[in-house]
C-alpha cells in the first residue's frame, strides 16, 4: 500500500500551468504595451505588433499541450508581414506627426508668427510654410536675424524625428533680375539653400536629411493677380516627409 502511495504523489496534476502560463503572457504583452508607448520607434512597434498578435490570435500560451504525452513545448511567436509591419509603422508615424504638429503650432503662436507660419499634416508628411516677409528682405536671401530663434526652436523640435526633410523656395510671378539672381528660379533656389544651412548649421541637423527644391513662381497656392495672393506665394516650405503611408482621411 505504501509503494502505492507514492508512487501516484510522483504524479502531481500540473494543468494549472496552462492558466498560469496564459496569465504570464497577457503581463509580458502588457509590458511591451507599455515600453513601447513610452519611446516608439520601429524597433518597439514590431514588438507591439506582435505582441497584439499573440493576444488576439485565439489566446495562443506560450505552454502549449503537446497532446500526446502531457508534456509541453514552447510556441512560435507569429511572424508579423511587411505589410502589416508597414501599417504599423505608419499609425505611430502619424501619431508622432499630429504630436509634432500641436507642439509647432503652440510655439509659433507664442512667438506670435501665428498669420505668418502654418503647419499643416498631409499626405506627403508634416509641412511648415513659411511666408517670406518674416524671413527674408524683398528680392533678397539671407535669413533676417529677428526670425533666428524662431527657426533655430523649429529646427531643434524636429531633429529627432529621424525623417528626411524637403525645404522648397517659391515666389511670386513678378520677374526678377538683378546682380544676384537672374530669375525667380534663383531666389527661390537661394532662399531654400539658405535655410537648409541654417537648420544645418545652427540646428544641428544631419545634412544627409535634406534635399532642396526650387519652385520659383511655378506652384501656386494662391492667385498671383492680386497683391495678397503674391504676397502668400512667397514662401519657403519644410516639408518632414513620411516614411511611412498613411490614409489621407485620417491627417489632420
């Protein structure tokens, strides 16, 4: 009797393991959850994707029943596809733009250049446009030293998004030629370099991030038959370009 005895106490009931494994996972997913949030970067954003698979893919444990002789083995995390990866990235890309876009906005009205700098979140990324009477003299180049600090805050709030950045120069259809510049394509050309080197410069900002455009009067925003549609016309514009892309119903 007493070898009968022990040898059934050898055979302790262990499916208490599968809800305690269950429990674990849910916490391991919730931690992810919750470093990711606090930094996201692409790295964290897998991980959350995955971690969300594993959640809602028909509450899958990491100790799975083997089923043939009671024993355990340990589950694959579910591989998450480029496209879905690519989802991913975007929804926490366009979160950070919306983020970036209110923090922008707050600083320039501060700073009171709320009529003359505008943010906007489209399709292409997150566009500041600039309007040229806060930046530059009429027909010149150079960056007017009272806007320094205002461009020196942009610069520094958005350095560390890590996306590549578009500065494009536009002007109005009123012809210019003079000893510095032969045409509008020029102005335009020489305006956008200039705040490139200075977001370079002065900002900190990787050079490898940049690219410039000259437009010269050939994008319109406005009508160039009346002076205030000129005047909107002049413009430099920062354009943060997505990685990633995104529903355009879902900009802001």
């Amino acid at each position: 009797m007493s070898r009968k005895k022990g040898h059934d106490e050898d055979h302790v009931d262990e499916t208490w393991l599968l809800p305690y494994s269950d429990m674990l996972t849910l916490l391991l997913a919730l931690f992810i959850v919750m470093f990711a949030m606090s930094k996201v970067d692409k790295q964290k954003a897998i991980a959350l994707s995955r971690q969300f698979n594993v959640i809602f893919s028909g509450g899958t444990s990491v100790i799975k029943d083997s089923g043939g002789n009671g024993g355990s083995s340990s589950n694959i995390m579910p591989v998450v596809d480029s496209g879905e990866a690519d989802k991913m990235d975007g929804i926490v890309e366009q979160d950070k733009m919306i983020q970036m876009k209110n923090k922008l906005e707050e600083e320039i009205k501060s700073k009171g250049y709320a009529d003359k700098v505008k943010v906007d979140l489209n399709a292409e990324g997150l566009n500041i446009t600039i309007q040229d009477t806060v930046l530059f003299n009429s027909g010149e180049a150079d960056i007017l030293k009272e806007f320094d600090p205002v461009l020196l805050q942009i610069a520094s709030m958005i350095k560390d998004l890590g996306n590549d950045i578009r500065i494009s120069g536009h002007t109005d259809n009123v012809p210019i030629s003079n000893s510095k510049f032969r045409s509008n394509w020029d102005l335009s050309y020489m305006r956008a370099s200039n705040v490139m080197n200075f977001m370079v410069g002065a900002g900190r900002i990787a050079p490898d991030k940049f690219s410039i455009e000259a437009c010269g009067e050939y994008k319109p925003q406005y009508d160039n038959s009346t002076a205030e549609g000129r005047a909107k016309n002049r413009r430099v514009e920062v354009l943060i370009v997505r990685k990633y892309p995104v529903d355009t119903n879902n900009t802001k």
